[in-house]
C-alpha cells in the first residue's frame, strides 16, 4: 500500500465518521452505528499511524515499504 492509497482509505474513513456523526446529531444513532463509530476510530488511528511512519523513513532515507499497521491495541494505547 503507497502513501495515496493510505490517505485515499484515510479520507473514505473520515467521510464515514462524518456521517456517522450526523446521524449521532439527528438522534438517528443506533447501537450498530456506535460499535461502527468506535471501530472507525481505531481503524483511522491505525492508518494515521501507517502514514506517519512512512513519513519518518522517507525523512530519513530509509525504505518505506518496511512499515506495516499496527494493531488498534498498540496504537490506543499511545500517549498523546
């Protein structure tokens, strides 16, 4: 997976949220939608973190296509 085709599932994970947020305002919101909210959330931490180490071997000259994802396990669990 390339940087492009990281940041296109970045930006469909996003659009998601969005409207998984939007039903949240109408009241719309079930508890399906809910576990989905939470699973996109961790799926867009993983991908964040998959970018970011890309950019961190590309800055310093190292092969990028030794990243991989990491679990939502590890990736909750930094500090921010």
């Amino acid at each position: 997976m390339n940087a492009n085709d990281i940041q296109a599932h970045i930006e469909e994970l996003v659009a998601e949220e969005h409207r998984l947020f939007e039903k949240g305002d109408s009241g719309e919101l079930e508890a399906a939608d809910r576990q989905r909210l939470s699973d996109v959330n961790v799926q867009l931490d993983r991908y964040y973190d998959l970018l970011r180490q890309r950019r961190a071997r590309a800055e310093f000259g190292q092969d990028e296509s030794l990243t991989a994802i990491r679990s939502g396990d590890t990736v909750e669990k930094y500090l921010q």
